[in-house]
C-alpha cells in the first residue's frame, strides 16, 4: 500500500509538535513511569508507545522489530529503544574507533581537515537524521545504520578492497564487511547483535540489495549525498579541482557551493518522497546528482594525483597477506581461535581489512624494512 507522507502530516492535530513529555503527568520512578491510572511501563515501552504517536505509520517501529540473531532477556531497568541499544552498540565497538584513521579518498592526506570514514559516517548520520525526521520516521533506526555501514571498510579506501579482492579470489565488499563485523568479529568473535532492520540496512547501503526499511534506504540515499558533496570540498583543497570545474549544468540545478548543493538534495527529498510515498528525488534532481557523481569519477576517484598511490598501498596489502598466509602463528592472539573453524584465507582477510592505514605500513615496516642497528663503534 502507498501510503503518501504529506497525508501524514496533514493528519496531525495542529499544535502536536510542540507535544512534551511532561504534558503526560508522570512521574519517574525506579526507571518506570507510574500513570494515575495504575499502569506501570519502562522508559523503553513508553518511548516505544510514544513513537506509535508521533511517527509516520511508515516507520520501523521500535516494537515492531523483527528481533536479533541472539535472544536477549528483556531488562526491568531498560531506558532504550533496541535501535538506541544499537547506536550505543556500535559507537563503543573497536570498529568504529578504527574509523578514523581509515581513508575517505585521500591516502594518508597531509593536512588536518581532510574527511576520514569517521567524519564521513558523522555526515552521513546528519543527513539521513534530517530527511528521516522530516519524513516522520524513525530517527534512531537511521542513525544505527548510518553509524555502522562503513564497519567494514578496508584500510587505503577502495583500493583495500580492490587488493583484497585479488588476494582472495573473489569480490571484497565492504558492505558485506560491514555486516560480518557486527555479526562475527566484534566482542570477540560473539558479534553485536544487532537488530534484523539496522543489520539488513548496513549491508544495503550500497550494491544491488536495497533495505526494506524507509530509514535504510534514507541512509543509502544520505550516503550517496555525503561523500559526493565532502569529496568535492576535499578535492579543492587538494588543488586537484576549483569550483570553477564543476559542470554548468550541474551548479545550475543543485548550486553553486558544498552548503548550497546539500541542502538542494536534502530538501529536495524531503519534498518529493512526502509526495509520492518512496524514498526518491525529483528527476531533475536525480539526474544532476548521477551527473555530478561520473564527473567525480572523471576527475578525482580515477585521477592520478589522488590516486597515484594506489599502486604501492594495493601491493603493500598483497604483501601483507601473503605473509600471514605462510605465517599464520604470527597473527595477534585473538585471531588464532578464529583459524581453526574459519580457514586461513577469511582470518587474515579479516584481519588485514580491520586494518587502519597506518596500522598497515607500520605492520608492514615492522616486517619487511630492515631496521636499523643500535651499535657503538
């Protein structure tokens, strides 16, 4: 069923968005919430009751999930929604912390205001939490996923995965990285279990499986958006563009500057989804954004300045692993349990994508430049 966002608004009383908690009458007490009337809720069921009040019926409600790949007992003093339990899962996850220090598109820039995965996941969740609470839906689900798509994404950007995808034989994709990591690698090889909609919607950021939730395809979309736009502004800082470069055509239609161009498509695809009941932009919008996209990859994701040191990171990596391959005893301790019912191949996969850059040359520094001698004489 089609159901067009801008009839949800319509619908809500006038007045309703200036709702506050309080207005309810409650009082706290031992992390529930005691009604007059005698009923008795956590904060996690009243947030969940309030999200049926104040959300698009489109939403991925909380309640509604279709649960984790572990069960979990549910805990009396629970304050959060499972998808707010996901975005504190993920930020105080190892993997996450990894993020910055793992390239966006520069290798190891010189400089301090180049964007890493970090700052680019950060852009990411900003924008999809724009477009999703405009839209009515859940905030919560969109920064879960937005925090957590990026998980998997190997050291030198997409040229780590382009080496490992040599190394292995087969296709590296960091979404499918992404989703391994809060699956299998986290805690210890115990995963975070996160849930079904935040994990369905990491491994749809990006290739041909779209998520099924509104919010997943928002951080898609919002992905999409992000680094187009960021890679243009570290791209000029670079010297490799002027704004100038930037096609007419394009400018014409989404602007002229980095803030100009994102509010374009983020307004655009508040406007035009609330109409036609999907995730989309107008044709012209969409059009303009596929054409700024080929022309970042004409003259920056293939350009010989940015990428001129591919070659050697892809190399570094196929050392790297084939090291370990031949010397499997020396890879950390927390990795040897995973050899015996993974195989050697996908454990030093794992291992070398988790990888940061520069995590990655002083590994391979440490074992493969001779190191100089601390001798008198």
């Amino acid at each position: 069923m089609c159901f067009v966002f801008d009839t949800f608004f319509k619908s809500i009383p006038k007045g309703y968005h200036n709702y506050q908690l309080s207005t309810v009458h409650c009082q706290l007490n031992n992390n529930s919430i005691n009604y007059a009337r005698g009923d008795i809720m956590t904060v996690k069921e009243e947030l969940e009751r309030l999200e049926h009040r104040r959300l698009n019926p489109l939403a991925a409600f909380a309640d509604k999930s279709q649960g984790r790949p572990r069960y979990e007992e549910p805990r009396e003093e629970d304050v959060r929604t499972c998808y707010q339990r996901d975005i504190d899962r993920i930020v105080h996850s190892k993997a996450f912390r990894r993020l910055m220090h793992k390239t966006q598109v520069f290798l190891q820039p010189e400089g301090d205001h180049y964007r890493t995965r970090m700052t680019h996941t950060l852009e990411v969740s900003r924008i999809a939490g724009t477009i999703t609470r405009a839209l009515g839906l859940n905030e919560d689900l969109s920064e879960a996923i937005a925090m957590g798509h990026d998980l998997g994404h190997t050291p030198f950007g997409h040229a780590g995965e382009a080496a490992l995808s040599q190394c292995m034989g087969k296709p590296f994709h960091h979404n499918e990285q992404s989703l391994r990591v809060v699956d299998v690698l986290e805690k210890d090889g115990q995963g975070l279990n996160l849930t079904y909609e935040v994990r369905m919607g990491i491994v749809g950021h990006t290739g041909e499986t779209w998520p099924e939730t509104l919010e997943g395809q928002i951080v898609r979309r919002s992905d999409q958006i992000a680094y187009v736009n960021h890679d243009i502004d570290d791209a000029i800082r670079a010297g490799i563009l002027t704004n100038d470069d930037l096609p007419r055509d394009i400018t014409d239609i989404l602007g002229d500057t980095h803030r100009d161009r994102i509010n374009t498509l983020v307004t655009d695809m508040i406007r035009t989804s609330r109409e036609a009941g999907a995730i989309c932009l107008t044709p012209q919008v969409e059009k303009s954004l596929k054409d700024l996209r080929s022309f970042m990859f004409e003259r920056v994701y293939r350009n010989p300045v940015a990428k001129g040191e591919e070659s050697k990171a892809k190399a570094m990596l196929a050392r790297l692993f084939e090291y370990y391959i031949a010397h499997p005893e020396t890879l950390p301790e927390d990795f040897q349990p995973q050899l015996s019912f993974d195989g050697m191949e996908r454990t030093v996969c794992d291992y070398i994508a988790g990888m940061t850059d520069n995590y990655a040359v002083d590994k391979y520094k440490e074992i493969f430049i001779p190191m100089g001698w601390n001798v008198r004489g």
